[in-house]
C-alpha cells in the first residue's frame, strides 16, 4: 500500500518529518554563518546537516522507519547541534574573557604603578591568559578538559597543603570570580577627568559605572559560567 494510499494522517506526518528536516538544515545554515568564515567549510557542514535530515527522511519515506521514530531522530540530532552550540560558544566566551582579564592586569599594573599591580593586576593577567590557554586549546583539539599551568599550580598547592585536586580548581574559580569583583568595582578615570588630577578621588569612578550594559552583561555571564563549575567541582567532591 502506497503512503497516499493509507490516508492523509500519513501523508500528513510525513511532510512533518519533512518540513522538520528543512528546519534542521536552516538552524544550521544560521549556525554556520555565524561560526564559520569560512565558505567551504561552511558548506561542508550544512551539507552534512542536510544529509543527515534527508537521511531520516529518506528512512521514513521508505517505512523503514514510522514517522515519529523519524520525528524523534531529528530532534535528537537538534538537541545535538544545540548543545555544541552552547559548548563553542562557552569556550569562545572564555578566551574572550582571558583577553580582557589580561588587558584589564596590564591596565591595572599600568594604573596603580604598586601594590595594585600584585594584588590584582599580575593575577588577572596570569588567569587570562591561563584562560585563553585552556579554551582555545578546546576549541583546536575539539573537545574539553584541558588544564592550563596556573590551574594546575593551583591543584598543585592544594594537594601539598592536604587538600585535593578538586580543592585546587575550586580555589582557582573562586580567585577567578574574586577578580571580576576587584575589576567591577576598581576606581578608574572618569571620562574626561584631567590628568593633572590623577590621584584625586574625585576624579574617579568604579570601572562598573564606565561599562557598557554588553559590557556588564558579558563579565556577569563569565561570572555565571565560572561560579557554575565552581558548584560542580564541590558536588562531585
């Protein structure tokens, strides 16, 4: 019995799967154009999306399997494309983030010409570029779980004091979001301040005041992702 045959229930479910399956193709035509600069590659991985949809639906056309397994198939493969999504963009996030930690300890160190330079500048910049380090090695090697050296001096030091590795990476998280406080609410210039009056009070402004709302909004977000792998290394202690 043909699939028109058997009703327009079935005919109806299979341009569902179809229908699905071009939406597939679209998100990821939508997720390589953002991601991806360059066109071949771009193309590469469109495609494959699109064949995975015409895969399934191809599956369902011939009734090797029923509409809605085929249903399911292609919002498993969405929820997939989904999480990578989410994963990048987390590890895109964090090299961004160790930039501007890194520019943000050269700034302080620059600005306070002292103690601020230890105590928050030569940190910062030791953190981003350890975050650098360990999301952009992720995103070369394709996947997660690279440790940078400071990181590692951190579970390092908590092991010889006693403690655990895990004990290690919670310190490091909990420096890391120690330093988005110390950068949020460090006095810096007012726009426009004079320079002759550098080192008068008036004159300055938490850095919070100065940034931008994508600004704030980003350092809040990192501050999230941070505090969130925080919460899972004390879970699974």
């Amino acid at each position: 019995m043909s699939r028109s045959d058997a009703g327009g229930g079935m005919d109806d479910d299979f341009w569902e799967v179809s229908s699905q399956a071009a939406r597939l193709t679209q998100y990821a035509c939508e997720v390589g154009a953002h991601y991806l600069g360059d066109d071949i590659l771009r193309a590469r991985f469109v495609q494959e999306i699109a064949y995975v949809g015409k895969a399934i639906v191809d599956d369902v056309s011939a009734g090797r399997v029923s509409a809605k397994e085929g249903q399911e198939a292609l919002e498993q493969e969405y929820l997939e494309l989904l999480t990578q999504v989410w994963e990048y963009s987390k590890l895109v996030a964090g090299v961004t983030a160790g930039v501007l930690q890194v520019s943000t300890g050269a700034a302080v160190c620059g600005f306070t010409l002292g103690v601020g330079c230890f105590i928050g500048g030569v940190p910062m910049m030791l953190h981003g570029a350890n975050n650098i380090y360990e999301n952009g090695l992720n995103i070369f090697l394709g996947y997660g779980g690279t440790v940078g050296p400071i990181r590692k001096a951190y579970q390092r030091a908590a092991v010889a004091a006693g403690g655990t590795v895990s004990d290690g990476s919670v310190a490091y998280g909990t420096l890391d979001l120690g330093l988005s406080a110390y950068n949020l609410g460090r006095l810096v210039l007012r726009p426009g301040a004079w320079r002759l009056f550098r080192y008068v009070r008036a004159d300055k402004t938490q850095a919070l005041k100065t940034m931008s709302t994508h600004s704030i909004v980003f350092e809040v977000g990192i501050d999230m992702l941070t505090g969130e792998q925080v919460r899972v290394e004390l879970r699974d202690r």
